[in-house]
C-alpha cells in the first residue's frame, strides 16, 4: 500500500504542475488498483510457471526462408481479463519480478529451440526480449551459459533484445555487458529502431549485430513524401554501421516489396506470419522450406495455425 500512496503522490503532483495542489481522484484510484491486481497475478504466475510463449517469424527478404524467430511471452491469465505484454511487463519491471520472468522465458525459449532442431529441423536463430535491468543484473551472463549448456544450445543462435531506449541510456557498466556478451558469441539487436534516436557515434563505438525499425516507420510507406526517406535514411544507417536491419510489422505486400528494394535483411509481421504457438512454428516451418516455389506465405498461415 505505501508504495501505491507514493506513486499516487507522484502522479499527483505530475497532473497539477508542480502547483501545491494534489488530487487523488476515482480514477487515479482504479489506475493504481489495476496495477496491483495485475502484479498480485503476475507473483502467482512466476509461482506456477504459468505463462506461454509464441513465436513470429522473421524471412531473409531475398530468399523469402525463414532464418529467424522472436520469442513472445503471453499470460493467458491476463489476456482473458485484457491485459496484453505491452501492459504487463512495465508493471513486472517496477515491481521488481521482471528477472524472474525473464528467466522462465530464457530456460523455456531455450528448451523449445532444441526441440525445434529436433523435430522440424529448424536451424535458424531465435530472439529473446530482455529487460534492461538484465544489463546490470550481474549474474545475468553467467545465468544464460548456464541455460544454453543446459540445453546444448549453440551461443550464436540466441539473439538478445533490448529497446532503442535502453540502448541510448547505456552505461559503461551496460556497454561492458553488452560487449561481454557479444565476444562470446551472443547476438544483440535493437529494438524499435528509429525512436530513441541513437547517436551514429554510439553504433560506430559500441556496434550491434542488428537493428529492428520501429513499425511506426513501416507504416509510413504507405504515404508520400519525406516519410520515405527517413526510411531509407535508417536502412543506411544501420548498413554503415555493419548491423542487419529487420523491417517489423509488415502487413502488405506493398510494404514486403518496399522495404526488400530498400536492401532490407530480413521482415517481420503478419503478412508473413502471426505469432505461432510452438506446433503452429513447426508446421509453417515445414511447409514454407517445403515449397521450392515460395507460395505466398499468407496463404500458408492461414493454414497452419488453425
């Protein structure tokens, strides 16, 4: 309860200004009686282990082969009461459960990864969202060698996410792991590439191996104008920079094609895939690198996963 009552206060004096006046209204109340339920639910769940992960496809935009998957966590708890990850996982990170999350979802990532090899011959790489705690969590390194030693996972198939934002608030301290885990063979690739606004002199000096443009830009293909070449001003960049770049939320044919002239590396979204539980994966999987023509894949999803 002390903690809700200083966040209240903190979003009171937000709302007023910095004016010696604080309301603490009905709304505000059920805004931060939310947030409690959904933490009481997320302890319950770490307990349980009773999250699930999906996965969405990433193609080579040459090849149209998939060489790539990213990871998504869902709490079916949650999603039934309307609670998504983009609402959830800020909560985990204030209240302190987010390195207990992120675990579940390494070690269980990790697992299906070697299964995948196994059964469907999958041999690509996979992504994991990691908060940014984790790059000053200590034994966060020594944590995931554990894992991938566990379940023979090769260190070069397991590519590590962390938001533009996190990566412009780097620390030496967070450049020193970032680079500690690229040297021993761990990929690191940017997420929302474009609205953090990252400085050409910090890719240059402490380099990525990938950089995820924001879908708030993909969506600008559909307009006219300067829209555009900011567009192909990130592409260049993150080429200049010796990262892939990944165009996320592809929706359209238009957009697939678009980007792909751009020189993008790899694309991501529904009209390639929608996230796919673990057989969903398998079964596109197959039937994607099974087809030597490359049928459409949105007629392949509609298939796949029903």
């Amino acid at each position: 309860m002390a903690k809700r009552l200083e966040e209240a206060l903190s979003k009171a004096k937000q709302v007023t200004n910095g004016l010696p006046i604080s309301v603490f209204d009905d709304d505000l109340l059920s805004e931060l009686s939310r947030k409690t339920d959904i933490e009481n639910q997320l302890l319950s769940c770490i307990k349980d282990g009773a999250f699930e992960l999906n996965y969405m496809p990433l193609v080579n935009a040459r090849t149209s082969q998939i060489e790539s998957i990213e990871c998504l966590i869902r709490c079916p708890v949650l999603r039934d009461v309307g609670v998504g990850p983009d609402e959830f996982i800020p909560i985990a990170e204030q209240a302190n459960v987010i390195i207990e999350i992120d675990k579940w979802v390494l070690d269980n990532t990790l697992f299906e990864l070697a299964k995948m090899t196994k059964e469907c011959g999958y041999t690509g790489c996979v992504s994991i969202n990691v908060s940014a705690l984790e790059l000053y969590n200590d034994s966060f390194i020594e944590h995931l060698c554990s894992v991938c030693s566990s379940h023979s996972v090769e260190y070069y198939r397991v590519i590590l996410e962390i938001t533009e934002t996190s990566y412009v608030k780097s620390t030496q301290e967070t450049i020193t792991m970032i680079s500690s885990l690229r040297d021993l063979g761990f990929k690191i690739s940017v997420d929302d590439f474009g609205t953090g606004f990252t400085s050409i002199n910090q890719l240059l000096h402490y380099p990525v191996d990938e950089l995820k443009i924001d879908k708030t830009f993909v969506d600008l293909i559909l307009l006219q104008g300067d829209e555009k070449k900011m567009l192909k001003s990130i592409i260049a960049l993150g080429h200049s920079c010796g990262a892939k770049v990944v165009g996320e939320g592809v929706e359209t044919q238009l957009q697939n094609e678009y980007l792909n002239s751009l020189g993008c590396d790899y694309l991501q979204g529904y009209y390639i895939s929608k996230p796919l539980t673990y057989v969903g994966f398998c079964n596109f999987y197959n039937k994607l690198n099974s087809n030597s023509r490359h049928e459409n894949v949105t007629e392949l999803i509609t298939r796949s996963d029903n």
